[in-house]
C-alpha cells in the first residue's frame, strides 16, 4: 500500500545536511524494506496534483534513478529488477505515470514523461506495454495544449530511450505524423511546436523508411526548414538542430534541398541569435565530417568505393560559404582566449573554415588570401587576429606544395607578431598558428620542411622569449614548441634543436615554475612540451637529459613530502605529480631505448622506484596511472633486474588490478604485467598466483568495464609466454574462460561499429592468449595439457572466418594462433588442421595480402602447418632414418609427437602418409644395409612393394601397439624388425 | 558563453593531450613488444638453428687437430638441440656448421618411383655452402665450417639497410652452391627464412618456398653496393623424361656437374641421406673421376678414409664403415694420429665380399690429405668411383627405370595380389 513519503522527500532537499542525510538514510531503508510499495507511492506522489512541487519532481526522479543508471551492468540490473516485479503494480505505476500528462504543473509533466520513456526503454523490447504508443498518440487530439505538449515530449524521449527496431514502422508513421503536424506553422502553441521540433530531432532516426519516400521526405523538411523560421528563438534553434541530425544520418537524401539550406543558414549566421547562428555554422561542420569520412574512404579502400556516394556539397557551395565564414572571424569576443571552455560565433567559424579546408584541400587558399591580405595589418586587432587565425585554420587540408611558398613569406612576419604585436588575441592566435605551420608543414612526412637549418635558431629564439608572455600566450607558444620538436623525432644525430637542448630544458622548466603557471594550461602545455623535446633527443643530447633526471626527481620529491594541504591545493599538487610521473615515463623510455645511455640511466633507477611507490600514497585516479605507466616503462629498461623491486611494488600492482571503479587504471595495469613478464620472463613465476588469481576474478566479474577485459587475455598469453609451462596449473581456469569467451565472439552479431570493434578486440586479446599459451609451452612434456584444447581453437578460428567479420589484427593473430597450434602441438593436430576450412582458405587468401604484416604471419601459419602435417605424415620415416643414419631412436621414439593413440584413426586420412612409408621404406633399406655392412643390393622395385605391404599391414599396429608398451620395448622390437627385413 | 557541442573540437584546442599520447605510445610498445616476443618463441624454439653473435675475428683456418675433434665428434649430429645451438660461439659455430649441410649419397643404383616420387636438377659446379643472413650481413660458409665470404646482400637481415619488417636478428640459412665463373650463388635449397625453420618440411615444400620468397626479396637482382653476389634459383625439374633430358642436356648459365636428385617427400636432414643423390656422366660434369691431390686422375682409384683408434680406415657414414686398415708400424712411421684423413690407393681394383663386408684389399697410403678437407669419402662414393671405373650406371639405365617405373605400375599391383 502506498506510504506517505512527501515529507522525507521534503527533508531530503533541506538545508540542514543533518537533517538531508537523516531523510535520504530514510528513504534508502523504504527502498530497501519494500521496493514495490515504495515505487508505488513515489508515482502516486508524482501524479498527486495536491502535492508540493519539489517533492514531486524528486519523487520523479528518484523512480527514474530506480530504473536506469550509467553503468551497463548496473543498468541491467535495475531493468531486471523493473521487470519482476509484479504486473499489478507495474500497472498501476504506469497509469499514474500517464496521469500525470494532465496535471497544470509543467515540471511535474516533464519529469513523468522522462520516467515513462525509461519504463518504455525496458518494456518495449520485451514486447510489453505495447498499448502506449497508442495511448500516448490517442491524446494528441486531445485539446488542452499541456497535455498536447506533455505527449509530444514524452513521444521524444521515448525515441531517444528504445531502439528503432522495437516499434514497427505503422506506428513509426503515426509518431512521425503527429510530430510534424505539431511541428507546422499552423500550430498555434509554441510549447507544443518547441516540444514536437525537439521530439522530431529524437525521432529522426525512426524515419528511415520515410526518408526514402520523396513525399514523406519533402513535407517533413519542408516543416523543418519552416520551423527554422519561427519567431520563437528556441524553436529555431531546435529547428537548426535537426537540420545537423539529418545532415548527418540523412546526407545522401539531401542534394534537393541544399540551396534552400545554404540561404536559410547563411541568413541565420548573419543575422540570428548567436545559439541559433552557432547550429547554422554546425551544420556545415557536420556536412564537412560527412564529405571528409567518404573521402577518406575513397582513399583508403584500394576498390575506391564508399557506402554513400561524395555530393561534393562543399566544393559547390565554396565560393559563397567561404566569405560567410571569414565574416564570422571577426566577431571574436574580448576575452575568449583566457576561458578554455569558450565556444562562439567566430571559434565555431574558424573550426568550420578547417574542416572546409580538409574537405577541398587546395581550393579554399585563394579564395582566404585576399582577407589575410587585407587584414593582417589592419590597425583593429580584430582584423589581424581574424587573418591570422583564417591562415591557421586553413593549414591542414591543402598540399604542401600551395602552401610552402605563402608560408616561406609569412613565417617572418608571424615570428615578429609574435614578438611585438601589442594585441594578447594576436599573439595568442600567432603563436597557435606557428604550431599548426610546424604540425603540418614540417617534419619526416613532408618532402620539403619550410624549417631550416638558418631560421629554426630564429624560430626558437622568439617561442622561448614569447614563454615569459602572458599565460595564454606562453601555452601557445609551449604547443608550438612541441609540434617544432616532433618534426624532429625521427632525425637522428643532425636535428638542429641540438646545440639548443639546454636553453629549451632552462626555459620550460622556469615556465613550470611560473606563479601563474596554473592559468591558461600553462604548466601542462610546458611539460608536453619537456616530453616531445626528450622524444627527439639523440646520442649526442642525451647527457643533457640525464641531468634533467635529478631536477625532475627533486619536485616529485618535493610533492610527495607536501604536508596538510587544502583540498584546492591538493588537486595542483595532484595535477603537478601526474606531470611529473609522465615526464619521468618519457625519460625512462627514451634514455632506456639509447644505448649509450641505458648504463648511465640505471643508476637512477633505485631512487626513481622509490619516488615512485610512494606516489602511490597519492589518492588521485590520473596519479596512479601515469606512475603505472613510468614503472611499466622502467621494467622494461630495467629487465630481469627489476625483479628486485617487485617484493614491494607488488601489493600497488595488485591494488592497480582491484581498481574497478577507476577502470583506466585497471587497464593500465594489466598493460603493466605484460611489461613486466617480458622484464622478468620466469622471474615473475612467484607473483603469478596472486596476479593469474585477481585477473581471473576480474574477468567473472560483470562489474569491470568491458574495455579492460581483451588486455586481460592478452596478458594471459604474456603470462603463459613468460612462464612456459609453468602455466599448466592456470589451465584449468584460462582454459573455460577463454572458450566461453571466445564462443562469445565468434556469434557476436554486431550491430554497430563500436560493438563491432569491441568484438573484435575481444578476439584479438582471446587470439593473443591462445598464442602465448602455445608458445610458452612449445618443447616442453606437458604440450600434452594442450590437445584438448585444439579442437576448440580452430572451431573458434573457422566461426570467425565464416563470419566475415574479422579486422585485419584480428586476422593476424588468428593466422598466428593456427602456426602456433601446428608448432607446439605438430602431429597431433595436423590432421585437425587440414580439416579445418581457415586453415586452407584464410591463409591463402592472407598469402596475397597488401599487408606485409598479414602477409608475414599467413607464412608463419603456413610453414608451421606443412611442418606438422609432413611430420605426422612421415613419423615413421623420422623414426627409421632416426635408426639408420642417427643416434637416438630411443629420444626420437620417446618423444610426445608419437605417444598418441589417435594417430591411427587419424592415419588414413592423410594421403601423405602412403608416400611416407615408402620414404620410411628407402631408410629401411640403408638401415639394413648398414647394419649387415653388406653390398648395397639393387634398389628393387620389387622387394620394395613386397616389404611395402608388409611394412603397411605389420608396422602400423606394431608401432600403435608398442606405444603402450613402452620405450625400452620399442628398441627391443625395432632391432627385432630389422633383422626380420 | 555556451560550450561547444560534445562532438566538436574547437579548433583551436589540441587534438589529443600528451597525456593521451603516453598512453597510447605505452599501448602500441606493449602491443610491439608482445608482437616481438611471440615472434621470439615462434622461431626461436622451433628454430633448430639459433645462433648467438660471433666474435668480429675469427681465424679462418683452424688447426688440423682440432678439424678432426670436430668429425670425431660427428655422434652428435642429429642432436639439434636449439638452446645449446644459440649458446655457440666462435669456432663451435664453424663446428657446429660443418655438420649441417645435407649431403646426397652417390647414385649407384637407380630408385624405385624415380618420375613419381623424385626432382632432378643439373648441379652448378662450384663451393657448396650455407649462406647465413643476419643482423645486417651475409656469411656463407664451406663444407668445412670455414667462411668463403662476408658480404651485404638483399637476402632478409642482409644488409645494414632498414629493413621493412622482422627483428634484424632473425636470420636465413640458404644451401648454395657459388659458382666462380659468374660469381653466383646458385641456391639448391633453403633451410631457414626469416628466423622460421623449413628443417622438418618436405622438399616439395622447401623448393615451393624457395621460389616465392627468394623473389620477393630482390636477391636475385644484379650486383650492387648493398648486394655484393647475385642468388640465382637453379631450375628444378619433376623427374620423369622430360625433366631428366632437360636437366641433362639442356643450356643452363652455369658449369654442371652432374645431376642431383632430391626424393619430394624427404625433410632435410643433416649429413649423408639417401634421400637426396648425386649421379654424373662425362657428358654432364667435367669431374666424373675424382683427382688426386695434383688434380691429376690416378691410374688406380683412390680413396680418402679416417684412421681409427684400432688402425681401421673409415668412411665418413654414420655409423662408420671400415673398408681396410693401416698396420701400427705404417701408422707410426708417417706419424699419423686418430682421426688424420688419409689419401690411400686401391692396388687390387676387384672389390670383394668378404664375410658380407666390402673389402678393398690391399690399400696403399698415399699420404695426408690437405687441411681444408673435413671429411673422409662416403662409401657410396667409393662404390660410385669404383662403378665409373669399371661399369659406369648410365643415363640410359636412368631413362629405363622411368620407362620401366610407368609401364610397370600395373604389375606392381599385381606383384603385391600374388604376395598376398
């Protein structure tokens, strides 16, 4: 029965924290005592037009929280939670639910429909509640607007919450219908026009099928392109907003309509409210991510072929959206630079002249020269800033060879802006545009780098003056730095940066330590900047980074010793630490991977292994992973001496494993171990049981974001790799895991793409444990722990292949996984193998690849396999040459290839093996004559069929039978044998 | 001011953090380095040919003495034992490498299923050899172990030039035979590519992969600074008439020297293997009938043996066989030591069966054979100069066991009923 809760939900919005907790603490043991009676009485709050508001809203709210959240795992639970619970009052939830619709209060309305497309989002799948869409439109004849606009908010959300393929397409027609009739000119209320434009905006991705219909299509824009007009600012930015959604889910339907939209947006630029103008800019942006994805398409599928046809909408329309952009540059706003989430007319239009740019690439230089030639000098700053942010925002996209000569011109007069221009916009912009000139016009990639030996020292002298600017100015200055040294990362020994190595170091670290180092980025730009600069070095500069490594250690010490601070303080110190740690990462990698300074290096590593650890202390998520990183990059460099400092990194490490909440960390972590297997290789065999143990329970658990589970396959294969056979004992658990996974994946129908990465990402790391375990225990007597397995493998292998849904990792690390198999298991699967249809198929198919990489691993597979097959096929050639010309048939006898019973029945299936046994023939020949030291007889075609059906009829079971036997016994009877030939 | 809509980056802000950036770079060297150390296992132990550095000096002549040791220590042939193989170093390389090649035995019968069951090619006269690349060179060695040259080439690993993809340690070991007069190497069979072991593959397969890949790599393009020798893939015929004819008498771009036999269906093993088998005439090799120390053909056949422990005189067969014998004070007087490889003369040119034994009857020592020589004659060599002597196997005995071999499948069959 329905409790009275307005007060408690009164008191959990009081101001008396006391008071609050006391509620909430209330409210959760209602919850906790009878869940169906508290959901009641919460609707029945809800729907109570009697009721305060507040308590209303949060009665609303409270129910939406009770059936769905974030988290995936717990978003199921709360929708199986909904579901079993008893029709009755389901039912009667739901019908306060709809009452509410015609309660006076809007907020009350609102928030019901948002708990009704919640309700909506778990039931319509499971084909429940399939009256409400019916009942939901029934009310749009209804006359009161509020109830009109409550419906059509309801019908909105409810599309945003369930998939278009829950509601079949009558009913998609009929919401379709009535949202556009709300949406019409002729709609006297603008509550109920706003609340169906936004509806439309949700519903959109229901109107597949009447986008297809050029009627349905042309009325459903036309009232979209109406509302764009509407007095109602909100409605026209609403409007505007569907005008992006279908530019991009609709952009192959909107050739008819482009001129119409180009008048309609150009006039909303120009003239409109800035929220309305901002949509008219996105959705030339959004025509531009279209046009640049089919593009690349072209490019990159060697069939030249893309899904959706190009329009080339931008290049028709270039000529006059080109000018309505460069009108918007000039309205910057005064202080735009100082706020990092700033967002306007004149920032959107320069990121949409951008995105123009890479869309046309050559095309759109002349026609933005004339406005930097015409306002570059101008005496307003807005006009030199627009010009030189124009010039920035052009630089990716056209081909080096348009732009090297402008830039060859304007690089001096940037470097002098930079310097001199009164105006912080200006420099701020210029500097921004220093570092775009050097991302895109300088480096390995380009043919022709516009920096030279003579201009870079220039270049450096002016970026390292313009770091004791203002904040802003120095960030921008610190961004182009950092875009000047990556050119520079794959030079070597001649990088013109050298004789400046210690000047940059000074400069940067003075700018960290800058009182207003925390405005702008600055400190971070300045030590990303530390990090690209130590990227580059090289033999002859890497000294100079070793005395940066005492500087570095010193403030990390210094943060880790910091005592009772405020919590604003705290968050800096954080920040300043994960710097830190990410610089200290950097150094390590860079001074590990050259040789001459790998010695030197390590005589830091005690110290930084201990700064390290006591990072740890440190209760910040963003710490813990860049110190992860650092250490995972110091194992590496630090190899198989690492192992000493694993007694005490152990218990972080495992502490990184258990971090659900923080599942980046987690992430990084399980990364770590694979660094460390490769450091310590069997070393890491006393820590394995707790690491294999925390990676198992991981994987069961259903509350560890999905993205952490492929690496933690990986990392078995790492684990497997490192240990060998070790492993054996983790079998038991891998083994099931990875099965029930890996049928997971191979039946995964993947709806979209993000789900289809996700897949197969999980392959892969599936892939790379099967690898891992194989490898590890090749040559060793337990392979035998292994053949079970093999049949699973290459069913896992074949499901997938017949799938046609793998990416090209996934590919390769299947094609590893079959060489694998064949070379760690060899006789034993290699009739398995041959049966197998990607064993043939897929690594044909892979020998012609574009990919070396494919290529390379589709050789390994097919090498490895022809191995196993010919050596399964000729085992007793192996043995009988073994006698005849070698020393050990009794190692060659024992050995694990031959102790398997079922290699009889797998026998005479391979075709191979008959030819087999007339090489074994040929050996026995030698055999004998060695033995009897006789004259080589004839090599008699005759005696040799006469023996051969002996050999067939004879040696077979001999052999199979002697298995059981026992080695000792095999000697005996094959000497026995000889004699008899 | 408003925030710019979730998916749109302003422009002016970075595209991706640092941060980011040392995250990503930490994954894609955890992803590099798991590739790295499954490529590692994949051919390290599956490898029978793993290698360690070699030190930059190594003498290329050793002492006479420590020749023998090696081919005293031949029991070990078979024993491929890639951890040990990867701890060698220095002269155990040579060793070690002076036990691997495959070495045919001389035809002195024909086999049954020639056409169906075998490949012929004329051999190139000339060096035979393993040619190893790796780490940035090529060093191909002689029967003995010894090196003939250090070079760059386009083989995997050959050069110090970036190569496209691979570890540079993973090596390849091509079976060559570098004839002097086009400065080739003629390659006649491939034993490791790029670090994987084509050791347990059969023939077929090994010539199959011979030739796709050799291509692949430019090895077999012109000499140039970065490719000293040009690796030629020698034409490989299906032993029925037509190939046989072909091998025998067709124009190749090379001297021949008799024809080589491989059986499709034969792994390569290392050391003396019926399996693989050469066969020469006057018409094709200039070399039928071996030559003395001078180069001169003796007058009677001569033979290079071992001297045992027990004054037997040996073939280079696994296991031995004793084809006569010194006596203590012959050894004595021409200071000979265990394991010398002896130059002797066959007086009685009649072999006999002695006690099911071949015994050549009174041999007559010739003298030491030079350093350079690592092994005594196979005795199928010995049958094989004997038989060239006296009654030569002809080509035309070839032709008719593949004649034969065809028409006589079905009594085959029928032969195998009765049996039965």
């Amino acid at each position: 029965m329905a409790l009275e809760v307005t007060q408690v939900l009164l008191y959990a919005q009081s101001i008396d924290a006391a008071t609050r907790n006391h509620a909430e603490e209330s409210l959760k043991q209602i919850q906790e005592q009878n869940l169906p009676a508290f959901l009641l009485s919460l609707s029945a709050e809800l729907a109570n037009n009697n009721k305060p508001i507040e308590s209303r809203k949060l009665a609303g709210l409270i129910l939406k929280n009770a059936l769905d959240a974030k988290e995936l795992h717990r978003k199921n639970d709360l929708a199986q939670r909904w579901l079993s619970l008893d029709l009755a009052t389901k039912t009667q939830i739901k019908t306060s639910l709809l009452q509410t619709f015609s309660s006076p209060v809007s907020d009350a309305r609102s928030t019901a429909a948002q708990v009704i497309a919640k309700v909506a989002g778990i039931e319509l799948p499971h084909n429940q509640w399939p009256e409400l869409i019916g009942s939901l439109l029934s009310n749009i004849h209804q006359v009161e607007t509020h109830v009109k606009q409550a419906t059509l908010e309801t019908l909105g959300y409810v599309c945003e919450e369930v998939d278009p393929q829950v509601v079949d397409q009558e009913q998609v027609n009929r919401i379709l219908t009535a949202v556009v009739q709300g949406m019409n000119a002729t709609e006297t209320s603008s509550d109920v026009r706003l609340a169906a434009t936004r509806a439309l905006y949700n519903a959109l991705g229901f109107a597949q099928a009447n986008f297809t219909n050029d009627m349905e299509r042309d009325y459903i824009m036309r009232v979209v392109c109406e509302a764009t007009q509407s007095s109602d600012v909100k409605i026209r930015q609403a409007a505007f907003e569907c005008l992006v959604a279908i530019s991009s889910t609709y952009y192959e339907k909107l050739a008819p309509y482009m001129q119409d939209i180009f008048n309609i947006t150009s006039k909303a630029v120009r003239e409109d409210e800035e929220p309305v103008a901002l949509q008219a800019i996105e959705f030339w942006s959004s025509i531009c991510d279209e046009e640049i994805d089919i593009l690349d398409d072209y490019r990159s599928e060697y069939t030249g072929d893309s899904d959706v046809p190009c329009f080339y909408f931008i290049k028709q329309a270039l000529p006059a959206l080109v000018p309505m952009l460069l009108e918007t540059l000039l309205k910057q706003e005064e202080d735009q630079d100082q706020d990092e989430g700033a967002w306007n007319i004149a920032m959107a239009g320069g990121t949409c002249l951008g995105l123009v740019a890479r869309t046309v690439g050559d095309e759109i230089v002349p026609l933005v020269m004339p406005f930097i030639e015409e306002n570059i000098s101008k005496p307003d700053w807005r006009g030199r800033e627009a010009a030189t942010y124009a010039f920035g925002s052009i630089l990716d996209g056209p081909s080096p060879g348009k732009l090297a000569p402008i830039v060859n011109v304007a690089l001096n007069f940037m470097l002098a802006a930079l310097s001199r221009d009164p105006n912080n916009h200006v420099k701020d912009t210029t500097a921004w545009t220093l570092g775009r000139i050097f991302e895109f016009l300088h480096g390995a990639a380009v043919e022709t780098s516009v920096i030279t030996q003579e201009n870079c020292q220039q270049i450096l002298t002016v970026l390292l003056q313009s770091m004791k600017d203002v904040p802003n100015v120095a960030e921008k200055a610190c961004g182009a730095l950092y875009f000047l040294a990556q050119g520079y990362e794959d030079e070597g020994s001649v990088s013109p940066l050298t004789p400046f190595f210690q000047d940059i170091f000074q400069m940067l670290l003075f700018v960290t330590h800058r009182e207003d180092a925390t405005e702008s980025n600055l400190r971070t730009s300045a030590y990303e900047a530390l990090n690209e600069v130590v990227r580059c070095s090289n033999d002859e500069t890497a000294p100079i980074v070793m005395q940066l490594i005492p500087v570095i250690m010193l403030e990390l010490h210094q943060t880790v010793e910091a005592q009772k601070l405020t919590s604003d303080e705290r968050d800096k110190q954080n920040d300043l630490q994960g710097l830190l740690c990410g610089c200290l990462q950097v150094i390590i990698q860079k001074m590990g991977s050259i040789e001459g300074s790998k010695y030197a290096f390590m005589q830091y590593a005690d110290q930084i292994m201990d700064l390290l650890l006591k990072v740890f202390a440190s209760r910040n998520a963003t710490v813990h992973e860049e110190a992860m990183l650092a250490i995972g990059a110091l194992a590496y460099t630090a190899g198989p001496n690492f192992a000493k400092y694993m007694p005490q990194f152990y218990q972080y490490l495992e502490m990184g494993l258990q971090n659900f909440e923080e599942y980046q960390i987690c992430a990084i972590t399980v990364g770590v171990v694979g660094d460390l297997c490769r450091a310590l290789e069997d070393k890491i065999l006393p820590y394995c049981d707790g690491i294999m143990t925390q990676l198992l329970k991981n994987l069961s658990s259903n509350q560890l974001h999905r993205s952490v589970k492929p690496p933690i396959f990986s990392c078995f294969g790492d684990i497997a790799l490192a240990i060998g056979e070790n492993f054996e004992k983790y079998l038991v658990y891998a083994m099931p895991m990875l099965q029930s996974a890996a049928e997971l994946s191979a039946h995964a129908v993947s709806q979209d793409d993000e789900m289809l990465e996700y897949t197969n990402q999980l392959r892969n790391g599936i892939l790379e444990a099967y690898s891992g375990i194989l490898q590890g225990f090749k040559s060793s007597p337990k392979t035998q722990a292994l053949v079970p397995y093999a049949a699973h493998v290459l069913q896992f292998i074949d499901t997938m292949y017949g799938g046609r849904e793998m990416d090209d990792a996934v590919m390769k690390s299947a094609l590893g996984v079959l060489g694998d198999l064949a070379d760690t298991l060899g006789s034993h699967v290699g009739p398995l193998i041959s049966q197998s249809s990607s064993s043939k198929d897929l690594i044909e198919e892979c020998m012609v690849y574009d990919d070396p990489l494919i290529r390379e691993s589709a050789e390994w597979a097919k090498l490895a396999i022809n191995r196993a097959v010919s050596a399964f096929a000729s085992i007793p050639c192996c043995v009988w040459s073994g006698l005849g010309s070698h020393h050990q048939p009794y190692q060659v006898l024992t050995s694990p290839s031959l102790n398997d019973p079922t290699n009889k029945q797998q026998g005479h299936l391979n075709a191979n093996i008959v030819s087999a046994y007339a090489s074994c023939w040929l050996s026995l020949i030698n055999i004998r004559n060695k033995w009897s030291g006789s004259v080589i007889s004839k090599w008699s075609l005759l005696i040799a069929l006469r023996h051969l059906k002996v050999l067939l009829f004879w040696v077979v079971p001999c052999f199979f039978a002697l298995f059981h036997i026992g080695s000792t016994g095999i000697v005996v009877v094959s000497l026995l044998f000889v004699y008899f030939v | 001011m408003a925030p710019p809509p979730d998916h749109r980056r302003p422009i002016k802000r970075a595209a991706i953090s640092d941060q980011q950036r040392r995250r990503e770079v930490a994954l894609r060297l955890q992803a590099d380095r798991r590739s790295d150390a499954q490529n590692r296992a994949r051919q390290l132990a599956s490898s029978v040919l793993s290698l360690g550095p070699e030190p930059a000096t190594e003498p290329e002549v050793e002492p006479e003495q420590e020749m023998s040791e090696a081919s005293g220590q031949l029991a070990g042939r078979s024993d491929f034992d890639p951890v040990r193989a990867a701890r060698l170093r220095g002269p155990e390389v040579r060793k070690w490498f002076a036990r691997q090649l495959m070495l045919p035995e001389w035809m002195v019968d024909v086999p049954p299923s020639l056409d169906r069951d075998w490949y012929v090619f004329p051999r190139p006269s000339g060096k035979r050899c393993f040619v190893v690349s790796s780490n940035g060179t090529t060093i191909s060695r002689l029967r003995n172990g010894s090196i003939l040259h250090r070079f760059p080439s386009n083989l995997p690993n050959g050069a110090r030039a970036k190569d496209v993809s691979g570890p540079a340690s993973s090596y390849s070991i091509l079976d060559c035979i570098f004839h002097e007069p086009d400065e080739t190497y003629y390659v006649i069979d491939m034993v490791c590519w790029r670090g994987y072991s084509l050791y347990d593959c059969t023939a077929e397969f090994r010539f199959f992969w011979l030739n796709s890949k050799l291509s692949e790599t430019g090895a077999s393009d012109p000499p140039s600074q970065y490719h000293r020798y040009r690796f030629n893939v020698v034409q490989i015929y299906e032993c029925n008439l037509a190939g046989l004819q072909a091998s025998y008498s067709g124009q190749v771009p090379y001297v021949k020297d008799g024809l080589l036999f491989f059986n499709k269906h034969a792994h390569y093993q290392a050391g003396n293997t019926p399996l693989a088998l050469v066969w020469k005439d006057n018409v094709c090799s200039q070399y039928v009938l071996d030559t003395d120390s001078k180069g001169q053909i003796p007058s009677q056949q001569q033979v290079v043996l071992e001297l045992q422990n027990d004054g037997n005189l040996t073939t280079s067969d696994d296991p031995p066989v004793a084809l006569g014998s010194l006596s203590r004070d012959l050894i004595a007087q021409s200071g000979l030591r265990v394991g010398n490889l002896v130059r002797v003369a066959i007086k009685d040119e009649r072999m006999r069966l002695v006690d099911g034994k071949l015994d050549l009857g009174e041999l007559q020592l010739v003298g030491k054979t030079n350093h350079s020589r690592a092994f005594a004659d196979t005795y199928s060599k010995v049958l094989f100069q004997h038989a060239a002597r006296h009654a030569p196997l002809r080509i035309e005995d070839l032709v008719a066991s593949i004649q034969s071999n065809s028409s006589m499948d079905n009594s085959q069959a029928l032969d195998v009923e009765m049996e039965g």
